[in-house]
C-alpha cells in the first residue's frame, strides 16, 4: 500500500508500505518524528488505508477542519470531505473504520467530491445517514 506522511517529520514524502501496516509503521519509515515534535493525538496503532495522507503533529482543530487534525468537539466541528482523514470521517455521526474507508476510496477513485450529495452515491449512507452526516461536512 501507497500512504503520504507529512508534517513533524523527519522524511515527509510518499511510501510504500506492507499490507496491514499500522500508523506507527509509516512513522518509522519516515525517520520518525522531529526533534521535540510529537504524534499528539494521532492513532498509532490504527491499520493505514491505501492512498490515505497521515499528517504527525497537526495543530489544534478549527473549523473548518485541516486535513490530519484530530476532531476535539465532534458535534462543532465541519469536515472537508476532500482532505479529511479516516481518523475524521470515523468522528461523524454513525461513521465506523469501513464507512470511513468507503468515503476514503469514493473520494479517491473520482478525484474527490464535487458536493456533499455525492455522499449518497457511498455504499452504506442511506437516506437517515446522509442527513446526520450532511450538516457536519462540506466540500
């Protein structure tokens, strides 16, 4: 698998990684992170996801949400749904590792979102979803 690790770290770039291959792992491969930086808030023992970026050390939230930056107030928060990570996606409202995961692969096989509807197009997000998701989200 193919993930992009950027941000405090020592060798931020692209790299190819083994199936099942955790955060910690693509970590590791980039030299770790940078002297008196930490991973903060970030899930190192998660399983990475083809094609995923995982920025180490991201700031403190805002809203709208940088792409890496772990969600503090899930219920204040509004997601790109462009440049958000699984960790971010997995925050919505009745959004799991394999939803995340499908709007992870949906955004990444069509180039990304083009608006918030398309979200139907995701297998898993019916009508009741899509309306719980819908507020928290944009593009």
């Amino acid at each position: 698998m193919t993930v992009h690790i950027a941000g405090k770290i020592r060798k931020p770039g692209v790299y190819l990684l083994p199936s099942g291959a955790r955060v910690t792992d693509a970590v590791t491969a980039a030299g770790g992170v940078t002297r008196g930086a930490s991973t903060g808030p970030l899930n190192l023992a998660r399983r990475l996801i083809d094609g995923e970026q995982i920025v180490v050390g991201a700031t403190s939230p805002q809203t709208p949400l940088a792409p890496g930056s772990p969600i503090s107030d899930p219920t204040a928060a509004i997601l790109d749904l462009n440049s958000a990570t699984t960790d971010q996606l997995e925050q919505l409202p009745g959004v799991g590792e394999v939803l995340a995961a499908r709007i992870f692969e949906f955004r990444t096989s069509r180039g990304g979102f083009t608006s918030v509807e398309q979200l139907r197009e995701v297998s898993g997000i019916g009508p009741r979803k899509f309306a719980e998701i819908k507020p928290k989200v944009r593009v």
